[in-house]
C-alpha cells in the first residue's frame, strides 16, 4: 500500500502527528494517537464491508490516517481541527498518487467527520459517514478511567463493545 505509505512517511504529518503527541503528553482522555488512526481506519472498514460500500481499503485508510492532522493547528491556534485537517490532507495528498476525485473525497470525510456536519447517509457520502462513525466508535469509554470526568454526554460515549 504505497500510497498510504507516503502519508505517514510524509514530513508534514509526521510533523503533525509529534506536535500533537507533544500537546497530549498529559492529556487523561482519548488521545488522537497513531493508535486512534489505526482503529478508525479498521472499524471504517468493517464498515465498508459489511455495508458493501465499494470503498478502496487504503482511500479509507488514508481519510483515517489525516482526519485528526488537523489537531496541531487547533492546539496551536485554536481553529477548527476540521477544517485545518482538510487544509494540511490536501497538501499531504497532492504528494500522494491518489486520483483527484480520491483526495477530493478523503478532504471531504476530513472536513465534515465531527459534530452534525454529517448528516446525509447517501452514498456520495459514503466515506465521510464511515469516517465519523469509526472515530465515535473507536473511543472505549467503557473501559476509560476517565469517563467519569470526559465532556462526552452519557448518551454519546461507548458503553460497550461493538466493533
């Protein structure tokens, strides 16, 4: 998978990814690690399967890998992890071989995996609603030592195991 490995061999997410190791370094909740990419990007593709998506496994892979790039900015200068993520995947993409309507949908899925940005399950959609779905479902607030204190409402955090 060639083209994931210019994403994460690439200079600039590495370079994001260590800035947002560093300003998670004491961080008590999820954290947006290495480990929480690779959990979304395998529960996206539990997904995919199970709903016969038709989604090429390292286009899901490579929206997981970037849909939290956009941390450093927002711990840098507060703007929207989104929406900065969108910004920096589409640098880091224009290095990679995917094809343009590829990046477009990966930049998509970025920009739009949180909060009600969200909201058609049609699929022209399809990866941007598996994306959000596997970044919710990748958190284990059943088993969090923290859960008692996290900001997630008690309807939205994890209670069990699902994938």
């Amino acid at each position: 998978m060639a083209r994931l490995e210019a994403i994460y061999r690439d200079e600039m997410w590495l370079s994001c990814m260590a800035e947002i190791e560093a300003a998670e370094d004491e961080r008590r909740y999820c954290k947006h690690d290495i480990s929480h990419l690779m959990d979304v990007a395998r529960i996206a593709y539990i997904y995919s399967l199970e709903e016969d998506l038709k989604l090429a496994r390292d286009v899901i892979y490579a929206a997981a890998l970037l849909h939290d790039i956009g941390r450093s900015a927002e711990y840098r200068s507060g703007v929207s992890h989104d929406e900065a993520g969108a910004i920096a995947a589409a640098e880091i993409l224009s290095r990679s071989h995917f094809t343009e309507n590829e990046r477009a949908a990966i930049i998509n899925s970025i920009r739009n995996h949180r909060g009600s940005n969200c909201v058609s399950e049609d699929s022209s959609n399809a990866l941007q609603v598996i994306i959000k779905r596997a970044d919710k479902q990748s958190r284990l607030c059943f088993a969090c030592e923290a859960s008692e204190t996290c900001n997630w409402s008690e309807e939205k955090k994890n209670h069990s195991i699902e994938y």
